[in-house]
C-alpha cells in the first residue's frame, strides 16, 4: 500500500477556508507537506488547530478548498489515512474493553455486513502489543488510566495500517513516560516512510520531536522544514503579544524543565 | 390451581406476551439511547406520539391498532428528526430542543384528543387510554405486529451491530473510517420510536421515557461489553414486564403500566446499590477495605522503624486508647505479624516476629521505590 507518489507530497492543501457562524477559523490556507516527515502543527488556543485536520478528514463543513491525498482526493484515499482523536472527545465510561476498541479501527475494511473474526483480533493484539498495551488487552476501558486510554487510541488507529496519521494532541494530559512511548512510536512509523501529522501544544519539545512544522493562527504563520521555521520571529508572529516573555531563544530552544536525550 | 388458571387466562396471556415484547425491544434500543446520552429523547418522541395516534384514528375513521401505530411513528420519528436538526443547525442545546418538542408535539396532541372527545364519535372512546396505556385492552392482532415490530428493530440491530458500536462509541471516527456516523446516529433515534410504538398499548405514551431508560440503566451496572449490556436491558425489561403484569392481574384493579415501570425502577435501584465494580456499596466496601489495609501497613511500617531506631526488640504500644490502631494491632498479631511481649508478669507492649519484620520489609522497599 505503501507507494510513496513522484511528487513526494503527502497532502497538499490549497485555498482551504473554514468559518464557524460567520467568523473565520482557517483562512485561505495553502500547505504541501512532504511524505515522511513527523510534522507538527504549532498555535495559540482559538488558531484552527484541531479544526485543521476535522477539515481535512470531512468531519467539519469547508466554505471553500481542496485536499489531495498523494494526489487523489480525500474520499478515494481514506483508507490510507489513520486518525487519533483527542482522548477526552469520547465517553471512556463505555461498556467495552481496550481489545475492542482497537479491533473498531478495522471496521471500515470490514465492510457493511462481515463481523471482526480471528484473523481481525490477531491484528488488533498486534497494535496493542506495538504500543506495549498487550496485558490491557481485557481490560475495561472506564479502568485505564488517561496515558492508557492515548495507547487505546493509538493502536486503533495503527491496526488502520495507513500512509498518513492524523493526530489530535496526543500528548495532552499524559505523563513524561507515556509522552516518550509514544514519541517512540510515531518515529518508528516515520522511519518505516509513513507520514505524521500531529497537533502539539507544548512549544518547548517542538524541536525535539518535529522534523516539519506548521505554525497556524486561521492563517499559516509558517510552514516547512523546523529547523526553518521555528525561529522566534515566527513565533510572535504566531502568538503575538503572548510569547513576548519568552525573549532568550536558548530558554526556548533547549528547555530546562525536560530530559533531552 | 390459581396458576393454572391464570395462565389460561386469554387477557393475561396477551398481557403477558405484550409486556415481554415491549421489555425486549425498549431494553435493547434504550441501551443505544442511554450510551449516546440521549435518555431523555424516549421522553420526547413517547409524548410526541400522541399527535399521532389521534391523527391515525381521524384517518382510519376508527380504533384499527395499525393505523394508530403508524400515525405514532410518523409523528415520534418526525419529533426525533426535528430535535436532531435543531441541535445541530440552531444554537439550541439539545436539552433545550428536546422540551421544545416535547411540549409542542404533544400539546397538539392533546388539542386533537379534546377535538375528537368534543365530536361524540362513540368509537372514539378510550383513546385517552393511550396516555397510561391500558394493557388489558390488547388484543391478539396487536401483539402480531408489535411482535413483528420487535423482530424487525432487533434484526436490524443485529446487522447494523458493528456501525452501531462505533458510531454510539466514537461517531466523528466512525465518519473517518467511511461509515455513514449521521444516518446510524438518526436510524438509532427512529428506532427508538419502534421501541416507543410498542409500548403505547402498555404502558402508555407519558411513563414511556422509563421503560427506555430504566432497563438500559441497570444493565450497565452489570456489564463489561456492549452485546451483554444489550441482552441484559432487554432480558430486566422482560422481567420487569412479567413481573408488573402479574401483579397487576393478581391485585385486580392496579394499573399494568406503571406497576411495569415501578418494577424496571426496583431493578435500578438494586443494580445502583449492590452490582459488583459500580455498586454504591460495592464502593463503600472497597474504600473501607482499602483504609484498613493502609491502617495495618502505616502500623507495621511505624513499628518496624521505631525498633530499627531504638534499636529495642519491642515497643510499648503509644496507642492503648485508641480503637483503630488497637483492632490494627490485633488483626496484626493474628496474622503473625506481631508478638506479645510479657516482662515480669506484667504487659509490657509488642515487638514484630521473623515474619514481621519481613514484611515490614517488603513494605518499605515498595514505599521508598514509589517516593524516589
């Protein structure tokens, strides 16, 4: 599945505007990003982040745009295209197990009417065991922790085996170990040639964990290799007023208050 | 004897039958309804039936069940769609949706019945019977095409069961995947109104909104997935069904309908309090378990660094006064933890036995490895 197009462009967006009840959300966005890359979209609260990739994936209404997956649109490309939502956008007080959920991320292979069997259950203990979530296998979901429950929702969307990776902060309210775990991963799949789109919020671990980078506030601040565009300029021009205090570009670049490797 | 009789009784079988039927059908789609947080929509879409009764009477011309079912769904359904659309395209909430359909449909219900009351068709009477349903009225035709009804809506469950999951769980992911998340979420609520239809004879269009929600609300105290949690609702709404129909029989004279609903709110009530993991008491239980243990260790733990301190075999209990850190002590030394030291003939306190100090032992590693 994995054919990487000539272009070498992953998703290229052109024109995308959103609004909601009449004020803009993302404006005229224009973007290329290139296959295999872990890219990192980067903003202050309100900037379109999350509703960038709702847009992408069809789930939020667009005035106006287009998205090529490798050069097809959206709709014949969703099954190369994986999704990890925000953990906190679903009820974890379902009545089902880590197993299970995982095993919903082959539904849309499955069809209409053809139920999950063994070779499905393989698959999804597979994901779950790439995620080091092999022993919650049984496990009531309402009884992982919030690290877990990002785990759960990681392997679903891996079982997908997709190109492309849409992720929704994946980092938020899980502790520094999980936070590394999964970090771990989403590299992995990158080295495997598979492409990475994550929402961040935390601007200290940019550098660390993004080779590309996407710095959003309704329209793109910047957008390229990280190394690039994460430059204190940028930055105010992204946050405004808000980054002001943080003046020392070392402060910003090697933080402190985390272990770099 | 009693039972014999009863059991050949042509009107209790029928209540029976009937009661079985609604408690199967509003457990299992009141589970979707109860996961999807839309409980309170059974309420909206019983009350909107009303409207529609009346109208199925006025164009059938007179008291056909399946005329009068059909005018239900159509207007349960069409309450259900028009609450889903304002949600989503006004800045209602759905809270505030919900009442506004709710009294709306079934204030033009109940202009319809006061019109058809004022126009002295003598069929016309015991419509009324709809609002608290009027179980001994039904007849065998009815519980053909409620059982028919039954059967589609679980059907359709079956088939639809993996969709159904997902979007209940995970609607906007369901979307990513290519499944259609906005027409399974809108056939869940119709169907929620088959569920509604059935229950008009019984139980009623007013106390319909418990039997959608009380059997789904119990069984999720019980259950680990969505398949048990879909038998069980269905099973307590049969139970309760059975149960508030022979009473009813039994007492001669008390309402079937609600007597079901007291009966599905008495398995709530039990499931709340004593279903293993959720339970109230379940939880009472544990928290007090969990502080008794934590009292043993605190004391295990206190005492072995008070004597690697003093470098003293025993201590002299600082705690005589107190009960919990004495029944702590106790349980101790019948577990072997704890030895009682005599001097002199005279109580002189405890000291920790072999077994003591290596538990005392494990304890502190546990401990420090969690602090450092």
């Amino acid at each position: 599945m994995a054919i990487p197009d000539e272009t070498g462009t992953a998703l290229s967006i052109r024109n995308l505007t959103v609004s909601y009840h009449n004020q803009p959300v993302l404006w005229d966005i224009d973007l290329d990003i290139p296959s295999g890359v872990m890219a990192g979209i980067v903003g202050p609260n309100g900037a379109g982040k999350s509703t960038l990739i709702k847009s992408l994936l069809g789930l939020v209404p667009t005035l106006s745009g287009d998205v090529a997956v490798y050069g097809r649109p959206y709709a014949k490309q969703r099954k190369r295209i994986g999704y990890v939502p925000q953990r906190s956008s679903v009820d974890w007080d379902f009545p089902t197990t880590a197993l299970d959920v995982v095993t919903m991320g082959l539904y849309g292979r499955l069809g209409w009417l053809k139920r999950p069997g063994r070779k499905e259950r393989r698959e999804a203990l597979e994901a779950l065991d790439m995620v080091s979530m092999g022993d919650f296998a049984d496990r009531q979901i309402s009884q992982l922790s919030g690290g877990q429950q990002q785990r759960v929702f990681l392997a679903r969307a891996l079982v997908q085996q997709a190109d492309i990776y849409f992720l929704d902060e994946p980092m938020a309210g899980v502790d520094a170990t999980t936070e590394r775990a999964i970090v771990d991963i989403l590299r992995r799949l990158r080295d495997e040639g598979k492409t990475l789109i994550v929402v961040h919020h935390d601007l200290q671990t940019v550098r660390t964990y993004f080779d590309w980078l996407l710095l959003l506030n309704v329209q793109v601040i910047a957008s390229g290799e990280a190394s690039d565009t994460f430059t204190i300029d940028n930055l105010r021009k992204a946050y405004g007023g808000q980054i002001a205090l943080l003046n020392d570009t070392d402060a910003l670049m090697f933080p402190a208050s985390k272990v770099v490797r | 004897m009693q039972w014999s009789l009863l059991l050949n009784d042509y009107t209790f079988q029928n209540v029976i039958v009937g009661a079985s039927l609604l408690g199967m059908i509003s457990g299992a789609l009141g589970t979707f309804a109860v996961l999807r947080r839309q409980s309170l929509l059974g309420d909206a879409i019983s009350h909107a039936a009303l409207p529609g009764i009346c109208l199925g009477f006025i164009i059938s011309g007179g008291r056909s069940m399946g005329s009068i079912m059909l005018g239900a769904l159509t207007t349960g359904a069409l309450a259900a769609l028009v609450m889903l659309a304002l949600t989503r395209m006004s800045r209602l909430k759905t809270d505030a949706a919900l009442g506004i359909c709710l009294s709306v449909f079934f204030a033009v219900g109940i202009v319809l019945l006061t019109y058809l009351q004022g126009t002295n068709n003598a069929s016309q009477g015991g419509l009324e019977a709809f609002l608290f349903g009027q179980a001994a009225a039904t007849l065998r035709s009815d519980l053909w095409l409620m059982g028919s009804i039954t059967l589609g809506a679980l059907l359709l469950l079956a088939a639809l069961w993996k969709q159904a999951k997902l979007v209940t769980f995970d609607a906007e992911y369901a979307r990513t995947l290519g499944i259609p998340a906005t027409f399974i979420e809108a056939l869940l609520t119709v169907m929620v109104t088959l569920a509604v239809v059935v229950g008009l004879q019984m139980v009623g269009v007013v106390l319909m909104a418990a039997m959608i929600v009380a059997p789904a609300a119990a069984a999720r105290q019980w259950s680990r997935h969505l398949g048990s949690m879909v038998v069980l609702a269905a099973g307590f709404g049969v139970v309760s069904g059975i149960t508030g129909a022979t009473i009813s029989t039994l007492s001669r004279g008390l309402a079937t309908g609600p007597l079901i609903i007291l009966t599905a709110s008495a398995i709530v009530i039990v499931s709340l309090a004593i279903a293993p993991q959720r339970g109230l008491l379940w939880g009472v239980l544990k928290h007090y378990r969990q502080k008794w243990t934590l009292h043993k260790q605190q004391m295990l733990y206190t005492m072995y660094k008070w004597q690697l301190a003093n470098a003293s075999s025993h201590t002299r209990s600082q705690a005589q006064g107190l009960l919990w850190p004495r029944l702590a002590l106790l349980r101790l030394y019948r577990e072997g933890f704890l030895a009682r030291e005599h001097s002199d003939r005279s109580y002189s306190g405890w000291s920790l036995t072999k077994s003591g100090i290596t538990e005392a032992q494990r304890l502190t590693a546990v401990l420090e490895g969690k602090i450092q």
